[in-house]
C-alpha cells in the first residue's frame, strides 16, 4: 500500500535540500556536500528496505567523509513505481528513516545517499546508459523473491512470464530487469568497459546464485555470445540481508513531519536492528562498507543458515501457535513466557546443532536479540502476515533442520510441532470456530488435506513436494503426532505449555 501524504496545518515545508536548515534541531542529516557526491551504484527496485539499509549504510560512510563516490541512482521498473518517483524526485532524492525502539522511543534522520532517480517506463535509454557508464561499478538490486522469475516447482528461469517474452523480440524496449542489465552490459561489453557487479539484496537463500542463474539464462536466450560473456565475467556476490521494515502508514508519515518538522511524502519506519553479510566479490571495487557494520566474509552460507534456521524458522515457531492462541501481533505473542520458551528450546536444542561456524557472531546474543526484536510493539507485525505462504517458507527454513537433526539422533520435538501447528492453522479454522484467511499459493490443496487429519493424522505430512520422505520417520511421526493431538485436545496455549 502507497501511502499519501497527509494535510496538516503545522507543517508546511517539504523536505528537500533547500529546506534542510528547517529540520528540527537534533535530527540527523547528510554532514556533507550532495552537491560533490557521484554515483556507483545503480539500485533496481526502490522500495523501504532498501531506503532503511543499503542507503542508510552508504549515508553512515559519507557522514565520515567515505564512499563520496559511490552514491545511488535508484531505477523504478514497474508502473507502481511512478509513486516513488513522484516522492523522491520532489524532495531532491532525501527522505526520513525513523528507527521505532521497543521503549517507544523514535530516532528520526535525513537520508542523502540516493541523488538521482530514473523511472524506467519513461526513460529506458536513459536507465540502460546510465547502468553501461563507467562510474557505475555495481548494480544492486530489492526485487522481492518472485521478480527473479523463478519457477517455483523447477527452480528454472520461467520463459514464459509476459514481460520476458516482450523482452526477448528483436529490437525490444526492455521491459524486465533482465532485459535492462542485459543490454547495459552489451554495451560495456561492445565499449570495452568492464562490467558492474550485481548484487542482490534480497531475502533468498543463495540470492547471489540465483540471480546469476536466472540473469544468464535471460541473456542465452537473448543473445547466446552475451549469455556466454556475461556468465563468464560478471560477479554476482552472494548476500545475507535483515532489516524489519514495515508498511510506511498514514500516521508514519504524520509522524515523521512531527519529529522533523518538515514534510515527507513517502518517510521509511524499521526497526533498530540491522545485519549485512556480504560475500567480498567486486572486481570493479566497492564501498568500505566494513566500516558501517557490514560483514564481508568469503562464504555467506553460514550466516544464511543462521537467519533461516533461527529468525525464519522461528517466526513460524511463533506464528501458528501464537495464531491459533488468539494473538494478531508478534509482540502480543512474545509476552506469553510458554511460547518464548518453546522458541528458545527450539533454537538452543534444534537449531543451533545444526548451524555451521559462524567467525564474528555471539550466538547466544544473536538468538537473545531474535526474541527482542520480535517483541518490539513499535514494530506492530502481524501473525498473518509470517503464516503466509507457509508452503514456500517451511520447506526451506524448518525441514532441513529436521533432517540434519535426524541424522545426527539429535533432537527434533519442537521442529515436529511447528509443523503440526501450521498443519492444524491450515484447517483453516480457529480455536473458537472463526475462520482464518490462509494465505498460500497452495491454499486449496492444502486446506482440504488438513481437513482431513482428524480422521487421519499423518495425511498432512504425507504430502511429498513439501516434506519428502518425512512421514516414514517413526521418530518425526511420533513427535509430529503427540503435537497434533495436544492441538486438537488441549488447545494451542496447553500445547506450547508443554514444551516447557
């Protein structure tokens, strides 16, 4: 949802470099020269947490007199994106990140490390010169995890969305960001000018890789000799990403004019916390992003598991059983001592058996701040919202802990009872007879599995795309169904209790 810039009587100067010295005293804001600042880095796909991480980061170096030279040009792909374009362009490409601590504390700052922003349906020359030019060393991109057009049974580049096929006529405006990236690099290619990196900073397990497989596989069909080129010279560095940045709302924005005393049309709100690992694989260069509190490592996998195993894997710990409890919000969920013990056992007890080493990590206090950001009630996330697309989610997050926990005879009882709790949600009925909105791309054919289940238990897990060979684990069945039972028996709440 694009939120709208509210009237109010009190503010009437809009952010904008020309109305910078109005800010409120105390407020943080961009200490140096814009005006000096060139870019680097091309963004594809300007959206809130790119705004609260990448950019802030990037600002945090050219605070301390660092990374002048690599400011953002951010890209807008999409028609929705005229809004953000509408926004920005208007304030002169700064905008308002208010950090919401647990206490209700807000800490307000102006962001300038964006100086430009190109929207692509109106100006593709101007996108595809600006990403072929020398000075852009890296191209970065928030895609969300289905603009990487991947198949979801197959894991292959889907040939047949609308916009590839557009792309792919000959003599085609690029439409995609494949077809953008694509075409800036022929012409570095054909200009002799090395090419940029690109990074993705989206949430997906490998999300380097998988942006290297689906980029190269546009460009073979594209152009066989530039697929070719580009899988053998263009880096694509793997990255771990986290940043809680919800929905900015209507009273967000009335807020942040507040703090600041000027207007924002479009402010950013995240939470306190912020994590960036990134592989260190930039041929052309990179910002000295160590010093803003980024991890370069060699191998992000690691930390990967980590976040997928501890934070994921435990929003969905918390997600069915908070549910179907009677919570609505994370933080309701958190205050229940029952359902922060059964997290902490699973990720002290399941997880963490799992997990590879991780150099530069407190494990302990990693999993102690996952319990404190999620019980943030500035941040106001939903349970709904983590109970969506479950079938995408668990596969990845929870059932690969299983499996190394029965292969190594460790233990396994609160990884079965998430997944009996999300079997049990999937009912799509609560506690109290209410229904519940299941969210899924599998919603039908899981819902009517799960109607199923009093009648036969084990019918849930018996599904092979989501949990393979699991339901011929004595051991898992016999925890999954002790879970099940206790959640048709007892309730949700007695459940958990008993996890203690």
């Amino acid at each position: 949802m694009t939120p709208n810039t509210p009237e109010t009587d009190t503010v009437t100067a809009r952010l904008k470099n020309s109305t910078l010295a109005l800010l409120a005293p105390g407020i943080q804001r961009p200490e140096y020269d814009r005006s000096t600042l060139t870019a680097g880095i091309v963004h594809i796909g300007v959206g809130g947490f790119h705004r609260a991480h990448q950019a802030v980061a990037l600002d945090r170096l050219m605070n301390a007199g660092q990374a002048l030279d690599w400011a953002i040009c951010g890209v807008g792909l999409l028609a929705g994106d005229s809004r953000m374009r509408d926004a920005l362009v208007a304030q002169d490409c700064l905008y308002t990140v208010v950090v919401k601590h647990p206490d209700g504390h807000r800490e307000a700052s102006v962001v300038g490390s964006m100086i430009e922003y190109l929207f692509a349906p109106d100006a593709p020359e101007a996108v595809i010169e600006k990403m072929a030019s020398p000075e852009i060393r890296i191209v970065s991109l928030t895609i969300t995890e289905g603009g990487y057009n991947m198949d979801r049974a197959t894991g292959e580049f889907d040939v047949s969305a609308a916009g590839v096929v557009a792309d792919l006529v000959d003599g085609a405006v690029p439409s995609t960001s494949f077809g953008f990236v694509a075409e800036a690099l022929r012409l570095r290619r054909d200009r002799g000018i090395a090419p940029f990196t690109v990074q993705s900073c989206d949430n997906i397990q490998g999300n380097g890789e998988v942006a290297k497989r689906m980029f190269v596989a546009y460009a073979l069909l594209k152009d066989a000799v530039l697929g070719a080129w580009i899988e053998a010279n263009v880096h694509f560095p793997n990255s771990m990403v986290d940043r809680i940045t919800p929905v900015t709302s209507a009273a967000d924005i009335e807020e942040a004019a507040a703090l600041t005393g000027l207007t924002d049309a479009w402010p950013v709100v995240c939470e306190p916390f912020f994590q960036w690992v990134v592989e260190d694989d930039f041929p052309l260069g990179r910002p000295p992003l160590e010093n803003a509190d980024v991890q370069f490592v060699q191998d992000v996998e690691p930390y990967e598991f980590m976040k997928l195993r501890l934070l994921n894997a435990s929003h969905q710990g918390m997600c069915y059983f908070g549910y179907l409890s009677g919570y609505r919000y994370a933080h309701e969920a958190m205050q229940d001592p029952d359902l922060v013990s059964f997290l902490m056992r699973y990720m002290d007890r399941e997880a963490t058996p799992t997990l590879r080493p991780l150099p530069g990590i407190d494990l302990a206090g990693y999993k102690a701040m996952l319990i404190e950001r999620f019980a943030n009630p500035e941040v106001k996330d939903t349970l709904a919202r983590l109970c969506a697309e479950s079938s995408d989610r668990i596969p990845k997050w929870l059932v690969p802990v299983i499996r190394d926990q029965l292969a190594s005879g460790g233990e396994i009882d609160c990884s079965a009872a998430i997944v009996a709790s999300w079997a049990r949600y999937a009912e799509g009925v609560d506690e109290q007879g209410e229904p519940i909105t299941v969210v899924d791309p599998l919603r039908d054919e899981l819902v009517a599995i799960a109607l199923t289940q009093r009648a036969d238990p084990l019918a849930f897990i018996r599904n092979e795309r989501l949990f393979g060979d699991l339901v011929e684990s004595e051991r898992f069945t016999t925890a999954y169904l002790r879970a099940l039972n206790g959640l048709f028996e007892s309730g949700a709440k007695a459940t958990v209790k008993s996890y203690r």
